[in-house]
C-alpha cells in the first residue's frame, strides 16, 4: 500500500502552482465553497496557442460524455490536446466546490495528450482523448497512491495498474487522481485537508469511498470516473452525485486492489453521467469489446426488493420511490415485474465480520500507523480481533450465494433502492468517532454491500431527486455472474424512458 504522507498538492501550470487550503469546518457550517480562498491550478495557459480551450464551442463536440469525445477525435474533428483544455477549465471552475480531486496532473496530461494525437492508431482507439479521473487507491506512474491517508509511504508508483494500462492503450488521457476516505473504509469522503461534496448540494457528503469520482462526473468536470467497490464505494457515490455507477462481477476486471481486493470483495468499475459511457468505458476495462453494446434485451424477470436489509433499519420513502419508478418503467418496457424480498439472512454479520476483518489484515503493510485517523485505528483494532477469534469463515457466503442462486432461479435481475437515505451532511467525519461512522454509514447504505459479499454485478442509475435535500435519488440493479451486460441493456432502456440531468447544474 503506498500512501503519501503530505498535504494534497496540485501540478504545476505554465504559470505556477496554486495550492489548496483546508476549508473542511468553514464549508461544514454553510459558507459556500465559491466565497473560499481555495484555488485550483489554471488551466489553459501552457498550451499551445492554437489550441482553443473550449472543445464544443469550435468544433461542435459534446466535451460531456466519453461516446461523442472519443467520436470527435476519432473523426478528426476535434484534437485530444482541445479536449484536455476544456477539462481543466472546467476543473479550475468547478473543483472548488466540490473537492472532487486531490491532484490535477495539468502538465503530465498535456504531454500525453500531445503524445495521443500522434498515434498512429488514433482512429481505432474507443477512447480516444477522452479525459478521466482515477481513484488514488491505485497506481498511476510518477504519482503517489495516497489512498487518503498520511500513513502510508510517499513513493511515487513505478508502474501502472493494469486498469490504468487499459485506459491509456484506449486512448484515454489521465487528468488527474480523485479523493477518497482513509483507504477506503467509509461510505463519505473527507480527509483532514477537504471534504468532498455532492455537486447537487454542496452541504451533502458525495458519498464514497469513490467520493471524488462521483463528484467529478457530477460535477462535469469529466466525462467519465474510474472508481472501485468494496461494499458499495462505487454505486454509493454514483447514487449521491447523479450519475450512473456500475461494479462489475468478480474477475471481470482486474482487480489489485491492497493486498488481496479485500479478500475478493473489491473490484475496479466506472462512474459515469450516461449508460453508453458505463458501458464503453467498462468494455475497455475488461477487455470485452461486447460490453459496449447496448441492444434492447430480451423480456426478463424482475424482481422488485424495495425492503430494508434488517428490521433495524427503514427506509426513507422517496429512496423506496426511485426503486418503484424504475419496476414500472421496466414493466413498461415490456419485462415482468414482480415484487419480491431477497434472502439477506446472514448477510449482516458476514459483512460486519468482513468490513474489520479486511481492514485489519491490510493494517500490517502501513507503514505509519501512528498516522492513521482515530476512527481508523479502532477499526483496524477491531478488525485484528476478529481475525484472531476466527470468526471470518467461507460457509457464511456459501450459505449466502446459494440462497442467492435459489431466488435467481426465478429472477433474471432485481431492483432495489441504491441507498436507503440521503447522504450524510458534508462534515468533517474523519473527526467524529468510530461509532457515529459506522452507524451513520450501516443506516443509508445497507443495500449495496450484498453484491460485494458474492462477487456478482450491480449498477446504480439515477431515478430522481429528493424533494428535501435535492440530492438524487437512484435505483439499484444487480444481477448473478455475467449479467453485466443485461444489467447494462436495462439500464440505457430506463434512461431513454427516464433520461435525467447528466450534470448538476445544466438544465
């Protein structure tokens, strides 16, 4: 695991670096983020001068979704160098608000967008010059993996992920690292320097733990978002910010994530504001070109799951709503919608049991535990315990995946609310106790975890907004292994029925 141990920093522009300062308490009491001193590095100024900074206004180009960027470059219409231009304005303009990213690789994207526009493949390449974040939990060359925390080393990576080995040979210019809470273990994202927040109201959490991504694609600051998923960490923050979020099934993609993808649980996904973009951008993930297509599926069978996981839980009625609305559009379409329950008994424990326990076994490869945050470092504690007592043991799932198998004997997919409440307040969580985390995360995001226990997909798409916080609300689909692309074909059919607001803000 490989952590920096300074302050967040920002690349230097053609004109110097402009660094950013922590606004975390100021923002937490209601002053907006605009009236802040936080600055961005300026974009635009080291480019060449024939390179026009907006994209769409001299092209025609669609700077907002990956499908028409990466159409443009190909075609010859637009050049990679425009495109990355545009993103960094919007970046500089827009980041403040949100806090989406911890480094903006201003200088290094412009060399790899130059680089781009010379390859001799350009017209081949599915992504051709289309900007994308990276969740900084994994590795990008000459950066630091921070992983959100100041407990690890400040090594920066030698190698590429394979993830990001994928990305780039599809013609995708890495723009910059996203934010994330102390690696990974909670459903906000905030760190002692910023809090991350939904783009859609700046006093709510963007969820997490791929906080950042979510709130740079709903923000529109890019197109499209890596993040990964471990109990949720991309389809929570998809659900917070507006956008689609989808985490494939287990060995879909590569995953390499810590030491071991949190015993399988974790895996790689996309976050983005269109079904098409999830998709193209899934298909280069996987190495699966098919997944990008998105032909009207054949009638399935839906089961609609809108109870809370445990009776200790409710369920806030306008997030059952958003489940509902997506069961009759699909019924509308054409598929046979049924109202079901799906067999959690177990899953509780098996994720509580799972949620230390990981944690706890990636505790021995930081370098700096003294560092660690002290919510942190009671979970790492707890979770060390709950590995010498034994009580993590495989027939829990196996128990779990076939009462699974049973109810998907009888249903192609099911739907179910993304999360069970509004996001948390935009505070400084890191902060609070260990308790006041768990709970406050277990209460609105007790949905998502199941799928990441079995290893099988599941997607988010926004149904919505809530008529009290103005943050959406989204629809959980998920389904057994290999049904990433059912789940997709789905999806873009409750899009064009249900389109939503691709960005905050835009009409």
């Amino acid at each position: 695991m490989r952590v920096n141990t300074q302050p967040p920093h920002f690349d230097h522009d053609a004109t110097g670096a402009n660094s950013m300062h922590n606004e975390g308490t100021a923002l937490a009491d209601g002053i907006s983020s605009a009236d802040s001193s936080q600055q961005t590095p300026k974009a635009g100024t080291g480019a060449p001068q024939e390179v026009p900074v907006d994209a769409n206004e001299t092209t025609g180009a669609d700077p907002s979704t990956a499908t028409a960027v990466a159409a443009a470059v190909r075609d010859g219409a637009v050049r990679p160098e425009q495109i990355l231009e545009t993103a960094l304005d919007r970046i500089r303009g827009g980041n403040p608000k949100v806090n989406a990213f911890s480094i903006v690789r201003a200088e290094q994207a412009r060399a790899e967008a130059r680089a781009l526009a010379d390859r001799t493949d350009l017209e081949a390449l599915p992504l051709a010059g289309v900007p994308i974040a990276v969740k900084n939990n994994i590795d990008v060359t000459g950066e630091v993996t921070r992983g959100g925390s100041r407990a690890g080393d400040d090594r920066p990576a030698t190698a590429d992920h394979p993830v990001v080995r994928r990305l780039r040979a599809a013609g995708a210019v890495i723009v910059g690292l996203t934010e994330m809470p102390e690696f990974g273990l909670w459903g906000v994202t905030d760190t002692p320097e910023r809090i991350t927040r939904s783009p859609w109201n700046i006093h709510y959490s963007a969820g997490g733990s791929s906080g950042g991504s979510g709130a740079a694609v709903g923000a529109g600051l890019v197109p499209v978002a890596h993040g990964n998923d471990g109990l949720g960490s991309v389809r929570i923050p998809a659900a917070c910010c507006g956008v689609v979020g989808i985490k494939p099934g287990r060995g879909v993609v590569p995953a390499e994530v810590g030491l071991d993808s949190w015993d399988g649980m974790t895996e790689n996904g996309v976050l983005a504001t269109t079904v098409a973009d999830a998709a193209l951008v899934l298909s280069v993930l996987a190495d699966r070109p098919a997944l990008a297509d998105l032909d009207t599926p054949a009638p399935l069978r839906i089961g609609l799951a809108a109870g809370a996981p445990s009776p200790l839980l409710r369920v806030d009625r306008q997030w059952a709503a958003a489940a509902r609305t997506a069961a009759r559009t699909a019924a509308t379409a054409g598929h046979t919608v049924s109202e079901t329950a799906l067999p959690y008994a177990g899953a509780t424990t098996a994720l509580a049991l799972r949620w230390v326990a990981n944690a706890g076994r990636e505790a021995a490869a930081v370098p700096h535990p003294e560092r660690l945050q002290p919510r942190t470092r009671r979970h790492l504690a707890l979770g060390r315990a709950v590995l010498r007592c034994g009580l993590v043991r495989p027939s829990q799932i196996d128990r779990i995946e076939a009462r699974l198998l049973d109810f998907f004997d009888n249903h192609d997919v099911v739907i179910t609310p993304t999360l069970a409440a509004p996001p948390p307040r935009a505070v400084e969580w890191h902060r609070r106790g260990w308790f006041a985390n768990v709970w406050t995360n277990a209460r609105f995001a007790p949905f998502t975890p199941l799928w990441n226990l079995v290893g099988w997909p599941a997607l988010s798409v926004p149904m919505g907004t809530h008529p009290r916080t103005g943050t959406p609300v989204a629809a959980q689909l998920a389904g057994p292994p290999g049904s990433e692309s059912t789940l997709l074909r789905l999806a873009a059919q409750l899009e064009s029925a249900r389109p939503w607001r691709r960005v905050a803000g835009q009409p």
